[in-house]
C-alpha cells in the first residue's frame, strides 16, 4: 500500500476511534497531538481519566492470522516509551487532577476496497510507565453494525 494510502487508512482508523470513544462518553480534547518529537493519535477524557490513545488500523479481519501481526503488536517498546514522554510532557503543560491513562484502540478495516470500520477493540491502560503492555487492561470490542 502507499504511503497516502496508509495515511487514509490511518485517517479512517483515527475517526473512527474517535466518533467510538465519544459514544463511550469521552470528550476529544485534541487530536494528532505533537509533543517534542512524539505524537498522540487521541487525547480524550471522562470524569476520572484522562486518556492519551494510541491508534493503529489494519485492512484486515480480526479473526485473521495477518503477517505484521495484530495492530496493537505495531506498538512497539519505541513506541510506548514515546507515548510516555508525550503524555508526561501533555500533562506538564496542562497539569491535571484526572487520571492519566495510555489507551491502545485496534480498528479493523474490511479487507476489501470499501474501507468499513468491522471492529474496534480499546486495550485501557495498556501502556505503563514500564515500556510494557499492561497485563491489566481491559480489552472492550466493539462490533459495527449495520444500521
């Protein structure tokens, strides 16, 4: 795929995201969000979090055995460690009393040309200050259905 497709399918994953955590009652405060050399998908919060999202899309069924593996693998030590430092530095700068959180939301794109959400799943808390994936975050699935 080329990289403007990437970015559509990026693009597509990141709206999507965002329109599901709204309906879960976050408010999107900012979006695509760079903090020194790190960038933030989704900053968003409810009443007790505040949640930096981290999102990755994949043209493909979740259900598949994809070759670059699930999209949450994309998010590698590198990666955690840059969402870290862009949440601490966020959080600097707009100090607050909610609780931080680093979120991971997988959105699965079907694989065929028509480009429709078929699943989300939100990973809460699944980066910590450790560079690892939590073991205690919750996955939340969400299946899009027809209207």
């Amino acid at each position: 795929m080329a990289d403007s497709g990437k970015k559509s399918l990026g693009r597509i994953g990141e709206e999507a995201a965002a329109v599901y955590l709204e309906k879960k009652g976050y408010t999107i405060l900012s979006r695509n969000v760079r903090i020194g050399r790190s960038e933030i998908d989704i900053i968003c919060e409810n009443d007790d979090f505040l949640v930096f999202a981290e999102v990755k899309t994949r043209h493909q069924t979740p259900d598949t055995n994809p070759i670059y593996g699930s999209p949450a693998s994309a998010v590698d030590e590198t990666k955690q460690n840059a969402l870290i430092r862009g949440s601490e530095g966020y959080i600097s700068m707009s100090p607050t009393d909610k609780i931080p959180r680093i979120d991971v939301i997988e959105v699965y794109v079907s694989p065929d040309e028509n480009f429709t959400v078929t699943e989300i799943r939100h990973m809460e808390n699944a980066v910590q200050k450790s560079g690892k994936f939590s073991k205690n975050s919750k996955t939340r699935r969400f299946h899009n259905e027809a209207d």
